[in-house]
C-alpha cells in the first residue's frame, strides 16, 4: 500500500489494474477484492513473502496467498525472480507449471491456508535456487 502513496506511482499502479494490499495486517478489502477478481476468471499476482529479501534467503509465505488458492480455486503459477532483491539488474524471471492443491488435509481454515501457503513457498524456494539463488531453509 506504500506505493499508492505517491500520486504518479499510484496513477501507474492502477493503470496496471494494481491495488494496494496492507502488508502489516490482514487486509480483507484487499482479499475480498483479490477472490471477486479469481472468481470471475482474471489473474491476481500475489507476492506471498511480503517484502523483498536483501539477502537472498525467502521467508515464510504470509497464509494469504494459501487462502485466495483454497477458497477461490483458481490454478496456481508460480513465479521467481532472482537479481531483485539489490535492485540491479537484469532481473531474471522463470515460470514454474501449475502447483497441485489436492490432498491438502481438511483441517481448519487457518491451518489450510496455512499448508497451502507452504506448498507454494517450496516450489518457489526450489525455482530460486534454480535461478542462482542460495539453498533456502
């Protein structure tokens, strides 16, 4: 949501269809908005770390991303990046094939989320390293 704070970075980011999302809590307009955006078959990207790594090492998924994939169904694509994380350059980018989201257990929504997070979070750990990215926890 900081971003929106500048008038012309906020400008942009809504032309890119972008909206902010409060990283520091859990965001329900934002969630809300994300599931209507699934449902009705359009794309949302979501960053499930949060924040940007400067050491290269990921940290664990907010359940966000764990929560928009169970409850709206939608395929999951996963996508790392490597040469980001100083801002220099150039980026480099890969695509992964579509995570599977069956056998997560029925358990309570939170520990689902949570467990779907995960799966997500590992494939992504895997492709970073796969980037040139150190061996993740």
């Amino acid at each position: 949501s900081e971003l929106f704070a500048n008038p012309v970075v906020s400008w942009l980011l809504h032309g890119l269809r972008a909206f902010p999302v409060e990283r520091s809590r859990a965001d329900f307009v934002a969630t809300r908005r994300a599931l209507r955006l699934l449902r009705a078959g359009g794309a949302v990207v979501v960053f499930p770390e949060g924040h940007v790594s400067r050491t290269g090492h990921m940290r664990r998924g907010n359940p966000g991303a764990g929560l928009l994939a169970m409850r709206s169904g939608a395929t999951v694509i996963p996508a790392a990046t490597w040469d980001t994380q100083l801002f220099r350059g150039p980026a480099r980018v890969v695509f992964g094939p579509p995570i599977d989201m069956s056998g997560i257990p029925d358990a309570p929504r939170n520990a689902r989320n949570r467990e779907a997070t995960d799966r997500i979070m590992r494939v992504l750990c895997e492709m970073v390293i796969e980037l040139g990215g150190p061996d993740q926890p």
